[in-house]
C-alpha cells in the first residue's frame, strides 16, 4: 500500500451499531449506498454504516501487488481509526465477501458479525470471466475521449447496467481521463491465468481459528459462485454460519434484491448486537 493513509470511506447513518460494508471488484463503496441507508433508517439511528473504498478502487491508494492479506489488514487499520472501541457487523460482497472472511479471521477482536455475499472460501480458477470486461476497458482511447458522453458511446459492453457499473470507474483530471481502478495490476493478475491471487482463497483450513461470530451467508439462486461442495469448508471456517438463498438474485443479490438484503441484515444486525461479548 502506499503512503499508510488508510482507505477512503462515506459515512451514513449517526447511530446505531457499526456496520461496514466491502464492494466487489471494480466496485466502489458507494455501490452500497441505498442498501446502508436502508439500514440507517429514516433518522439515522438504525445504523452507523461505513462504505469502504477497497484499495485499488475508488479513491483508496493503489497496491504495488495483489494480496488479500492486505485487503483485511488495510480494512482493519481504517475500521480502528474510524472508531477503535467499536466491534463491526462487516458485510463483503465477492472480492470484499473474501476479505471480509479474512479480516475476521485474522482480526475477530474487531468482528462482531460477518455477512458474505455470493462468494465462498475457495479458489475459483482464474479471472476468465472477467477478461471481457478488463479487455473493453483497455481498449478505450482515453487520450481521444471528449465527454462523459463520448466514453459511453465508445465503450463496447452492450449490457447497460455493467457498461454502467464498470463507467463508474472512469475519472476527468482536467483535460485528461483515467481509470480510478488500479486496472493495470487486474490485468496482470488476470493473465496469471490458473495463478490469479484475485481468483484464489489465501488460506487452508486448519491455519487459523475459526471464527465463532455469527455469520449470515446469502446466495444468488442464479448465481454459480457458491456450490453444495463449499458448505463444508465454509462451516469448518465458521461454524456459526447460516445460509439464505435469493430467489431470482444473480451474483449481484444486492442490486438485484435489495429489499431482501435489507431485510436480511437488519434481522442479522439486531441479533448480532444482542450477542454477549
């Protein structure tokens, strides 16, 4: 990481039990705004949620190299400068479901309870599915770009919700444009192909404790990111574990359920924050 600045957040809620919430790749933490204001209630006092820009995304600093080690230790050093007596209900979404699996296993002192989307403790291959959408990104002329407008146009992605999704990573400095995204070391990571840090689970069972918080584990029905062969490992991980399915929800359960999802972690926050510790 450079310069040890910590990671860039947003704020939504004035009250409430700690929640913080980790995006997926090329993502940005603002992809979880209308879910945490949800949660933050009407007043604000539902929930004090922070939305973590991972590093590598949005406006966090950059990584020399991938490595989920230090994903989790950079969300702790933000989590513990953001409130250092807090315990946090952490919500992780694909690359940031797998650092929040980490950042409770390697630092429980400041988990409380963990919600993992759509994503399991395991190593899924390589990027493949992802080359696609890196490739369309690199081919746009960033030096030939004129407006906003112009970026749209030329960008190849025909499906509008991820053209969209993947444009929120796009960035004006004066007269000149730029991936906010540490896109270059995505590609790099990608094209190890079967060796993708991205792509892998850092750890084996039996290296770290067991995390004994309660965890809530949702799925997308339509999703294949998480099989009946990951309940195994994910219990031996957590053993507290408990897993909701989303009817009709892709990978992206949150976008595509949002109600659900709000539902679900309000339920979870308030049994969470009911535990004894």
């Amino acid at each position: 990481m450079s310069g040890g600045a910590g990671l860039h957040t947003l704020s939504v809620g004035t009250g409430g039990p700690r929640v913080a919430f980790l995006h997926g790749l090329f993502g940005q933490g603002r992809n979880w705004t209308q879910i945490a204001k949800a949660l933050a209630g009407p007043d604000g006092s539902g929930a004090r949620c922070t939305l973590v820009d991972l590093p590598d995304h949005g406006r966090s600093p950059w990584s020399r190299e991938f490595s989920f080690e230090g994903y989790a230790a950079a969300v702790a050093d933000t989590l513990r400068r953001i409130d250092g007596e807090a315990r946090w209900v952490v919500v992780g979404h694909s690359l940031g479901g797998k650092t929040a699996m980490l950042l409770a296993l390697r630092y429980p002192e400041l988990v409380a309870g963990l919600v993992v989307v759509d994503i399991a403790p395991k190593h899924y291959g390589d990027l493949e599915r992802f080359m696609g959408y890196i490739e369309e990104m690199q081919r746009l002329p960033l030096a030939q770009l004129g407006s906003r407008a112009d970026a749209e146009a030329r960008f190849e992605e025909p499906n509008p919700a991820v053209k969209a999704f993947l444009l929120q990573n796009l960035r004006r400095d004066g007269e000149s444009w730029r991936w906010q995204a540490n896109l270059g070391l995505v590609a790099a990571d990608a094209a190890r192909g079967s060796a993708s840090a991205i792509a892998d689970w850092p750890i084996e069972i039996g290296e770290v404790t067991p995390f004994d918080g309660p965890v809530l584990w949702v799925a997308g029905a339509e999703s294949p990111y998480i099989q009946p062969e990951d309940i195994e490992p994910m219990r031996a991980l957590f053993p507290r574990v408990r897993q909701i399915t989303v009817k009709g929800a892709s990978h992206w359960v949150h976008t595509d359920a949002p109600d659900v999802v709000v539902e679900a972690l309000r339920r979870f926050v308030a049994r969470t924050v009911e535990v004894p510790r």
